[in-house]
C-alpha cells in the first residue's frame, strides 16, 4: 500500500477490479478451472505486491514484466489453441464490450492517483490519456451496435480498433513511466503506484481484461463477414 494514497482511493480500485471479474465472468462464464486460475493470479499478483517484489526497480529484466507477460500469454493460448477457440464461440460479445465501461471509473482513479504523486500527469486524461472516450463510447456502441443493430460491422470493429490504441497509448506511456532500467518517461514524478498493492491488479488483470473483450470482438465481427460472404 501506499502511505500516500487515502484508502478510499484503494477501496474504489477494488471495487472497479470487481465490477470487471464480474463482467467478465457475465460474458465468457468462467469454469471452475477458469475461476481457480483468475483466483490464483490475482492471489500471486497481490502478495508479491505485498511483499514488495515488483519495488525492487534496479532488476533486469524489470520484475514488472511478470505482471504483463503472464496474461499475454494466457490470451495467445485461448486465441490459438481448439479448446480456447471452441470456448470463444460461446463468449457473450455484446457484454464485453459493455464490460469497456469499467474504463470511465478507472481514469477517474488514475487521475486521483496523479493527485496524489503516484503517477504522472501523462498517464490520465489530463495528460496523453484518451482511454477514457472507449469507456463513454462503449454503451453506445453496445445498444446501436449489438442490441438495435443500428451501426454497421465496419463502423463496430474501427470503434474496437481505435480503442485498442487508445488502449496500447496508456499501456505504453505507463511502462515508459515505471522506474526502471528502461524507464524513458516521468523521471520528476513517475508510475509507481501499479508497483504496489491493489494498483499493479490494473495492467495484471484489468488492462488483460479489457484487451481480451477488444480481441474477442474483433475475432467476432471477422467470422460474421467470413460467414455473410
């Protein structure tokens, strides 16, 4: 934790993290396999923040990528595996896309957590940070795009592109911002906070989350135009 951060700035963080696994467990239905392993990771991620693990910033490679690599990796295997392709069949696109929504409170909290000296400027929408337009956008796009049908497959999957950058915009800045060997940005107030318990669950589960609902959708909206050809 950090001594500098109200605890209500802590509670909110969770309490979004929350709102996230249950979106998102609303949207693909996680298996009690599925459930082990989010519980595990999020349990790993958490004590090793804890215990101060990712603060030690002079290791190579940044112990930070921990956090990055294992959900990368884990969404390769589902995208590229029968099993994990068989399971997105069944993954409720409409809902996550509605699960973007998270990203309106989330910037909300980054910008206390700049208030408060734990990351830069740069990393809210003060700042370099438009990922709070996917987050505004994304009921929009929900409602005429899913549920009235009203917005076209070309115009669904550029909203999904654009906020895939908007996405890798905020994840690039952040990692540019965290003190180590390859930090390039933010040296006067850097991105420390996601170092630290329940912040680092933000590019450890949250960011992986709203990535997957991205690439699903995106998955989805190609095969329909294989199928409608």
């Amino acid at each position: 934790m950090l001594d500098s951060v109200p605890w209500f700035v802590a509670v909110e963080f969770i309490l979004v993290t929350g709102l996230a696994l249950v979106m998102l467990n609303a949207a693909i239905r996680l298996s009690k396999n599925g459930w082990i392993i989010v519980s595990v990771w999020l349990t790993l991620l958490s004590g090793l923040a804890l215990s101060g693990f990712y603060q030690e910033t002079n290791a190579m490679p940044p112990r930070f990528v921990v956090v990055l690599l294992v959900p990368l990796l884990v969404i390769t295997y589902v995208f590229l595996s029968e099993r994990g392709k068989q399971w997105l069949e069944s993954a409720n696109i409409p809902f996550l896309t509605l699960l973007n929504t998270v990203r309106i409170p989330i910037e909300i909290i980054l910008y206390q957590l700049f208030v408060y000296g734990t990351i830069p400027e740069l990393m809210t929408f003060a700042g370099r940070n438009f990922d709070i337009l996917a987050g505004i956008t994304a009921p929009l796009v929900y409602y005429f795009g899913y549920k009235r049908r009203l917005l076209s497959r070309p115009i669904v999957i550029t909203w999904n592109i654009i906020s895939l950058l908007l996405l890798a915009n905020i994840v690039i800045h952040a990692i540019l911002s965290v003190p180590s060997p390859v930090q390039q940005l933010a040296f006067n107030q850097p991105n420390v906070a996601v170092l630290t318990f329940p912040f680092v669950l933000l590019p450890g589960f949250v960011v992986p989350a709203v990535l997957f609902s991205h690439l699903a959708a995106l998955r989805y909206e190609w095969n329909q135009k294989r199928k409608a050809l």
